[in-house]
C-alpha cells in the first residue's frame, strides 16, 4: 500500500491553511482595531501616517505600525508606499468602521473572538457530547450576536420581509399583536415597534440579562409599544397574536417541535409564524461553502450545545434547511410552510396554521 501523498494536492491543501490562519489572525487584528477606534479614526482622518494616526488615537505608534502592516497585508486597510500613509477606501469603511451598516462585520469579527474567549468550555462540552446553556457563553457572544443580526435586520425587515408575507403588512400598519420569540436583546421587536407604531409587540427570551439590555435599548430607541419579558418560547405568555416571529434562534431550541405547537396555539385563527433561520441547502452537500462552514463552526460551538443543554435537546442545528424545518413545523400542527424571501445568509418562512 503506497502511504505517500500527492504532493501537488498536499501543497495546494497546505497553502489553503496558510491562508485561513492569515484570516484567523486577520479577524483578531479587525476585532482589535475596532475595540480600539483605530478604523473609526481613519475613516474620519482620511489617509494618514502612522505617527498622525497615533496622535489621533492616543495609541504607540509601534503598535500601529505592525497593526497597520498586518492590515495592508490582508487587504483590510489601502497603503500608499508613495508618502507611507495608510487609509480606507469607501468599501473598507463599510465593512470595517460604519457601524450599523449591513456591510459592517464588526459583530460577525466579535462573535468569533468570543468563542475563542471560552474555548476551554467548548473543548469540554465538545468532549464530553453534553450541553452547554446559552447563559454560559461569554458576554461578548450576547453582544456580538446582536451587533452582527442587527444591520440584517435593519435592512431587510421592513422593507422586505415584512411585505412578503401573505396580508401582514396592512395588518401591522392598522395596529396588531406580535409576539418575537427568542428576542435576545430585542433589536428585531424595536425595529418593529418603530415601523409599526399602531401594533403591541411583546419580546420574549428566557435569557434574562438579554431582556434587560432589551428593555434599556427600547427605553433609548424611546418606543412605547414594546413589553419585554422572560419566557421560555415553549410557555410565553399571551393569546390572539396576528403575528409571531423567530429570528434565527428555533435551531437553537431544546424543543422546536414544543415552541412551534405553542405559537400555533397563540395565533389566532388567522395568524401568520414568520420564522427567519439560516439559509441553508436540504443536504449537507449542499450546504459545503464558505457560509455553510461558518454556520456549522459556529453551531459546534453555540447552538447545538444550547438545544441539547435543555429538555428534548433535539439539536437541529445552524444548517437544518427547509425540509426538516417544514417536518418539525407539520409535527407541531402547522399545515401550510412556503418561503417567502431569503438573504444570502437568511430564508424567510411564512407558517400558517
């Protein structure tokens, strides 16, 4: 049996992990530049040296320096070897300094810094094949998952979902009663509280510091026909809901089948479930991608170990694609499951009893 390697698909496997752990270190330096203000302060300078940058930042400028370097090098910064300043085009701005614009990945860059923050409990949960509560997560991760869907949601929600939904839209405008599953910190009912002024919506999560944050944010956003409260999506309050929502989170769920047989039960006979997950392929073959990759690392290490941390623990996963999406809603007495819009990373279902 010949045990050697085929060095031309050796070396083109090597020089594809050279380039991820580019990337990884890549990630850190724009988490670091963003904790520190450094792409803000470009943005507002325009190009600049290394020494004016430091004076603008307060920062070493030998820091900068190599920062600034690994940067240029990854093409996340523009360097002009000419007078040796360093800027951002309009493109790099919005990925790396315009907070709250859909292009900003400065949450996506947090979420992953947060799961090397608790790394040794990911490692043991990995090993172990137990659960792991959402609560455990690192506090950035709350944050981070927020600052990453907000932008999403901002851009789509209204002015797209929304409409593509069966009759809803009227519905919200004359004044209706929603209920967000799953709010986290309530960015997703704020923005509907904001385009729907005539409507009550009422924020749900059984994560408590989450549903504090989104009872500051709503205070802030100055909205007064939002309620937030702690509750678990399977036994939430209420009854007579025109719409219920779920913003990626049923995959996160010990009981998906639970949580959907109870919104049907709170709908009124007329009620639309929006359920918003993520975008994904029926097979894992389909869904072997870059996007696919993320989602499946970031469920090894967040989702599944949530769902199986509580009752059922059914662990659908960030990739369970519309079919088995569609057999655990029919499981909980949903007849009717179409989608109704999608997003490079998100699919929009519209459920109906």
């Amino acid at each position: 049996m010949n045990n050697s390697p085929n060095q031309k698909v050796l070396d083109q496997l090597v020089g594809k992990v050279v380039g991820d752990v580019a990337s990884a270190m890549g990630v850190f330096m724009a988490y670091l530049g963003d904790q520190a203000g450094v792409y803000h302060a470009m943005d507002k300078a325009g190009p600049s040296t290394v020494e004016e940058l430091s004076s603008k930042t307060g920062l070493n400028p030998k820091y900068l320096h190599e920062w600034l370097g690994a940067n240029a090098a990854a093409g996340y910064v523009t360097y002009d070897s000419t007078d040796k300043r360093f800027s951002l085009s309009n493109e790099q701005a919005l990925v790396f300094a315009r907070e709250g614009q859909p292009a900003c990945m400065q949450g996506f860059f947090q979420a992953i810094v947060s799961q090397y923050e608790s790394h040794p409990k990911a490692v043991n949960t990995f090993k172990s094949g137990k659960g792991r509560p959402w609560s455990q997560q690192s506090k950035c991760c709350f944050c981070a998952t927020d600052r990453f869907f907000r932008p999403g949601y901002a851009a789509n929600l209204i002015e797209n979902w929304i409409p593509a939904l069966d009759g809803v839209g009227p519905k919200l405008k004359s004044g209706a009663k929603i209920a967000d599953i799953g709010c986290g910190h309530g960015s997703s009912s704020i923005l509907l509280a904001q385009a729907y002024p005539k409507s009550k919506i009422y924020g749900f999560d059984f994560h408590e510091p989450s549903i504090n944050e989104a009872r500051q944010k709503a205070k802030a956003a100055g909205v007064k026909n939002v309620r937030f409260g702690v509750a678990r999506a399977q036994d939430f309050p209420g009854k007579d809901f025109d719409l219920a929502c779920i913003f990626d989170a049923l995959h996160d769920m010990g009981d998906p089948v639970g949580a959907a047989r109870h919104i049907r039960e709170a709908l009124n006979s007329k009620g639309t479930f929006m359920l918003v997950e993520p975008l994904a392929g029926d097979s894992m073959s389909d869904n072997l991608h870059p996007i696919g990759q993320i989602y499946y690392s970031f469920s090894t290490t967040v989702c599944t170990p949530a769902s199986l941390a509580q009752e059922v623990g059914l662990g659908l996963g960030a990739q369970a694609g519309q079919k088995r999406l569609t057999e655990v809603l029919n499981q909980a007495g949903f007849t009717q499951v179409r989608r109704a819009a999608e997003t490079p990373t998100n699919m929009v279902l519209e459920v109906r009893l």
